[in-house]
C-alpha cells in the first residue's frame, strides 16, 4: 500500500488547533496544582504529628494497655522529693 | 529573572526537581513543551475542552513526578510517555464515568461499531481516517497517533508504552491488519 492510501500515514495531516495561550496554560495547572499541594501537605503533617504523637505517649500508651489487661498501673520509681 | 533558555531539558529536570511549585526551572520546562504536550493531548482526546483539562493535567502529573525522570531516553520521550498515560487514564475514567450515568452507553457503542463495518459507512471512514481509530482499544489507537501523527519511531514509542520496540512494530502491524479488514468488510 502506497502511503498516498495508508489511511494512518494520513494521519500526520490531520489540523491540530492553536496551542491556548501560556498564561492560560499556567493557571490551569495552578488551579489544579495548588488543592492537590494543600491535600498532600496536610496528609505529611498528619503523618508526622502522628509519628511524634506515638513516640512521645509511647509509655503512657503502653501504661494504659496493661492497665486494661492486668488492672494495675506499673509502679514508678519514687523520685528524691517523696523519700522520708 | 534569570535566563534559563540556555539549559538543556535534563539540566532544567533536575533544577525544578529542586524547587517549588512555582519554580522558574519548572515554568520554563513547561512553556518549552507545551505545545507538543498539547497536540499529543488535542489528538488522543478528541476536543479543544477535554485536551486543554489534560494538558493541565499533564503538567500536574509532571511536578509530581519532576525527580523521577532518570535520563534513560530523552526528556522529550519521557515527558510524551508521561501525557500519554495521562490522557489514557482520563479517557478511561470518562468512559467509566460515562458508563455509570448512561446505563445504555454500551447499547449505542455496539450500535456505533455495527454501522463502521456497514460497506457506506466503511467508505466514509477511510475518508475520516480518526473515525476509523475509534474501533481501536484505547492504547491500540494511542500508538497509533503518536507514530503516525507524531512521528516517533519505534525506539521512542517502547519507551512511551512501556514495551519492546519488536512488540510495537507487532501490534502496528496488527492494527494495520485490523483497519484494512473494517474497511474490505461488506
């Protein structure tokens, strides 16, 4: 088949309209960009505040579950203050 | 404002893979590639509102992924596979969402596909050669636009599909097949 028939070596041919205006273009993006920027910020800062949540209650966290399996609070050392 | 025009594509990659959101290196790469972005999306997505909605797309999904170009083809074959897989997955998630809304969609599709084999309508297909591609699978139709409305050639195109350039060649030759038997078929 002679390119001249092959219906796809037509296809270079067919008119594309203008390219929009590069401003347009920008603004476009910026308005998708930006919410999906804001969302995925706010899933980091969550993920990290978590994470240090977690870290700093760990013994707390921990105090608390085997209150709930043993019924009592894991004694503390007493500090210097409450020695006769 | 400093004067970046002098930066090959993969020295601008890894500058805006340094910056911000609004980074120049990042407007720079995509005022340079806008156009092309923009043919390659006006062709696989058929419409002036649905290819401009892509190309933006386009341009999100490239600052999200700025640090992930590793300089095994060339910028321009990476950023092209980038807008393709992009407005594939736009085009499938209008048809699905098409699908929902419009119970009956799948119904007219068949109809629309009888009528391409009709020997009138056959006729007029090879005359809109676009129309033809419409019979195609979406990625089947996608390779065929960017080799022979694009002009890549088969190294580039394994690159954008993420195949081998003997398969490509293959299922060029197979969508040929398939075009010639819609358009003989009586």
């Amino acid at each position: 088949m002679s390119p001249e028939q092959d219906p796809l070596e037509q296809l270079a041919n067919v008119t594309v309209p203008p390219v929009p205006d590069a401003a347009t273009l920008r603004t476009g993006v910026r308005r998708k960009l930006n919410p999906r920027l804001l969302a995925l910020h706010v899933i980091e800062f969550a993920i990290g505040a978590t994470a240090w949540a977690v870290v700093h209650m760990a013994a707390a966290l921990a105090a608390a579950l085997r209150y709930t399996v043993t019924g009592r609070w894991p004694e503390r050392p007493k500090s210097d203050d409450s020695r006769p | 404002m400093d004067d970046l025009s002098a930066l090959t594509d993969t020295e601008l990659a890894a500058q805006a893979a340094r910056e911000g959101s609004d980074g120049i290196a990042f407007t720079t790469l995509m005022d340079r590639h806008r156009e092309r972005v923009w043919r390659i999306c006006w062709r696989l997505m058929g419409t002036q509102h649905d290819a401009e909605d892509a190309a933006q797309e386009v341009f999100v999904r490239l600052f999200f992924d700025r640090g992930k170009f590793a300089g095994r083809s060339a910028y321009t074959t990476w950023l092209h596979g980038v807008a393709v897989r992009t407005c594939l997955t736009l085009r499938r998630s209008r048809t699905r969402r098409r699908r929902r809304e419009e119970p009956d969609v799948d119904e007219r599709i068949a109809t629309a596909a009888d009528t391409t084999t009709h020997p009138s309508a056959a006729i007029d297909a090879s005359h809109d050669v676009t129309a033809l591609l419409d019979g195609l699978d979406e990625e089947d139709r996608a390779l065929v636009l960017m080799r022979f409305a694009e002009g890549h050639d088969y190294d580039q195109l394994a690159e954008i599909f993420d195949i081998s350039a003997g398969a490509c060649r293959m299922r060029i030759s197979r969508i040929r097949e398939k075009l010639a038997a819609t358009r003989k078929t009586p």
